[in-house]
C-alpha cells in the first residue's frame, strides 16, 4: 500500500479508512463471541462422554484422542497470539494430563482469555503461513464446530449445532471447497443435494456424512 495522501485533501477517503477499519473490529467481535459459542458447544458434549474409547467420524481418533486434539489446538492459542513463533511455542506446551475435562476448562479459558486480550491488527505465525488475527480466529472457531459434530455423533449426543456457528463456519469452508477437496487433509466431499441443510452440506464438504 503507497502513503497515505494528506489528511486535508481527502477527508472522504480519511473515513472511508475509519470505516472499513470499524467494520474490521465489529466482524472479528461477532468471531469472538462465536469463538465462545463454540467453546460452549464443545464443553456439552464433553460433560456427556461415558466411552473415552469410542470411535468417532474421524476414524483414526477414538473420543479421548478427539478431545485430546482439541484441547492441544487451544494449548498454542495464547502463545501463538503473543507473538511466539512455532518452535517456540512447542517448547513451552505442558503435557496433557489424563483428567482431559480439567484439561480443557483449564485451556478453553486460557485461549479465550487470551483471543479477547488480543489487537486485530497483529499478525500470526501457523505452521503453513503468517495470518492475520481473524484468519486464525475463524479457524480455530471452524475446527470446534467441526469436532463437536464429530464428539456429538461419537457418544450419541445431540448433534444440532448452533445455527449461528454452522453459517459462519461455511463461510470458511465453502469458498475453499475445490481446494479442500484436493488438500488430502478431509475424506472425499460426499455428494448432497444443493437444498440440503446447511450444516449437512458443511459437514459434507469436510467429508463426513450425517445422513
């Protein structure tokens, strides 16, 4: 981006930037209190395990490997947003402990604490690129909703995730869809119809089918 031109000469363009900058705060807001929803949905569905060795959509996981994963993504939150690079980071992450709701209260307010404690405007290293704050924001948000489907239909809970949640979260998928397709990281889209549920066609483009 070239300099900006002087604020006397282009007072339209002076609000234009406070504008867009507003609507930039207002959307990573609605992301942290999606971030919390998710968070809540989540912890649900954890008060209800009884089999911590039962399989789930994710076939190589069983639940207690699920929420294992979960909890971890949450261990990197706070590290991650300070500033640390990976390989540092990695270095300061705590071994899990075997009581993994204690574990996840314990992180899950960690990680929100430190998602509302944090500037939209720093960036953020991942293990694939340096993101922005809300990019790392909504994928956190898009893999809790993801694995609470995934917990949800492993123990036999209600899978019904909030409507609020499914609608932001295709936002992240939908538009990479061909890609993710492509990535190896999901099984196969599995085909539904274009008037199916929305949260039956965001599970479907991550390959699981709840059908």
């Amino acid at each position: 981006m070239g300099a900006l031109a002087p604020l006397g000469i282009v007072p339209g363009l002076l609000l234009l930037l406070l504008s867009n900058r507003y609507r930039r705060r207002t959307m990573t807001q609605d992301w942290l209190e999606l971030q919390r929803r998710a968070h809540q949905e989540f912890d649900q569905r954890l008060a209800e395990i009884s089999d911590w060795d039962a399989s789930t959509p994710a076939t190589e996981w069983t639940v207690r490997d699920l929420v294992r994963h979960v909890i971890e993504e949450q261990q990197w939150v706070p590290y991650l947003l300070a500033g640390s690079s990976i390989a540092v980071a990695r270095k300061e992450l705590e071994p899990l402990r075997d009581e993994l709701r204690a574990e996840w209260q314990l992180y899950s307010f960690a990680a929100t604490t430190a998602w509302e404690a944090t500037s939209p405007d720093i960036m953020v290293q991942l293990s694939y690129d340096t993101v922005t704050m809300e990019e790392y924001l909504r994928e956190q948000v898009a893999d809790v909703t993801i694995h609470t489907w995934d917990l949800s239909r492993a123990i036999g809970a209600e899978e019904t995730i909030d409507a609020s949640l499914v609608e932001a979260v295709w936002t992240v998928f939908e538009p990479q869809k061909e890609t993710l397709a492509a990535s190896g990281l999901f099984a196969s889209p599995v085909p539904v119809p274009d008037d199916a549920p929305l949260q039956q066609r965001l599970l479907a483009v991550t390959g699981r089918d709840p059908r």
